[in-house]
C-alpha cells in the first residue's frame, strides 16, 4: 500500500495505524504548497481536494478521507484490535472518528493552524473548542482511551491533539484528563516512532522552503 502524506498532518494517523498494526507500507511525501508528490505525481490527480492522506491500495484503489482509510486498515488487520468488527462499538467508534474529524480537526485546529485565517477566524475556533475539549475531557475521566483499548480513533485523535503544542487549546490544569491521555499515547511505541519520524520530515521540509 502506498500512503501520501505530509509530515506531522492528519494522514499521520494512517501511519501510526499502520505501525501498530505492524504493517509495512510504502510513505509518499507531499509537498502542500507545490502540491506534488515526492514520486513526481501531481497530487490533485490523486486528490482533487489536495488534501493528504490518499491511500493507494494494493489492488490498485485510491482512498481519500483520514476516517474511511483508517477504517480501511483497521478491517484489513483485523488482529491489530484497531476497530471492533462489529456491534455497538464500532459504531462508538465511528462515532469518535467523525467527532475528531468534524468537531477538532476541522472546526478547533484548521483555522488555528491556517496562516490565511482571519484573526476572526481564530478567535471563532477558540471559542468552540472548550464545550468540544470538555466533552472530550469528561469521557476519558475513568478510561485510559476512547474505547477499551487502543483504536484507530486514539490514533487520529492523538494526531490533532499533537497539533495543540502549537495552537496551545489544550491547557493540563483545565483539561487533566486529556493531558493524561496525550501522555500516555505519546508513551506508546508506535506512536512515539511516527511522530519522531514525521518531525524530522517536517524539519527538512521548512529548511528547504526556507532555503527557497
């Protein structure tokens, strides 16, 4: 399988799945703002949004969504436990993919990370992240992730909430709860492995735009 990504942005949770799941597969990176792959592809003719991650399956299929290529990995490694196969918990499941997905990603921490956003912009995310993220806080008070064990779901959640070392939404005295859990999928193997590996990426990409 072939995952374009960009380094330390959502497609980062197909990563760290794909690293708990003990998969090989083979990283494409894309340049966001030439938006072209590393393969020489130009990326809208995979996405025509633009947007990683696209997933290329090994027959071939092309896959767009963080949410339906998480789930896509998930059910082809049925052994990693990173998506119940079926009953009331995947669908608390899909539940939580679709809340990070809406609620975080795209209301709290796009505008917030988007230098054209408009200071409006910012001030409007910022204002909703506080029912989002006290939400979030009060379902992991007794749990150690989203569901029983560790998920696809904790996978993309850990991968916006990495994002809040930037927009600093996510104050430890106000929302404990979530500290803890940052802390505790940061001390996962898989995870610390991804992001170690996509900030070194990240690094190389800023200086050579800078360089630029």
């Amino acid at each position: 399988m072939d995952l374009y990504f960009a380094p330390l942005a959502c497609s980062m949770a197909t990563r760290i799945a794909f690293y708990e799941a003990g998969v090989a597969a083979n990283f494409i990176q894309v340049d966001q703002r030439a938006k072209r792959a590393a393969d020489g592809m130009d990326f809208y003719t995979l996405n025509p949004m633009g947007q990683v991650p696209v997933l290329r399956t090994d027959d071939g299929d092309l896959l767009t969504e963080n949410p339906a290529i998480l789930l896509y990995v998930a059910d082809r490694h049925p052994g990693s436990g990173l998506a119940p196969a079926a009953g009331i918990e995947r669908y608390r499941l899909l539940q939580w993919l679709n809340f990070i997905t809406s609620e975080l990603h795209k209301v709290v921490f796009v505008p917030l990370l988007e230098q054209a956003s408009p200071e409006g912009a910012k001030t409007y995310a910022k204002d909703k992240a506080g029912r989002r993220l006290t939400v979030l806080d009060e379902h992991l008070v007794d749990r150690d992730y989203l569901l029983d064990g560790f998920t696809i779901g904790d996978a993309y959640l850990i991968t916006v909430l990495n994002w809040a070392r930037v927009t600093r939404v996510v104050d430890a005295g106000q929302y404990p709860h979530i500290a803890a859990y940052i802390e505790r999928c940061l001390a996962r193997p898989a995870v610390a492995r991804a992001i170690d590996e996509e900030m070194a990426l990240y690094k190389e990409e800023v200086a050579r735009q800078r360089a630029a």
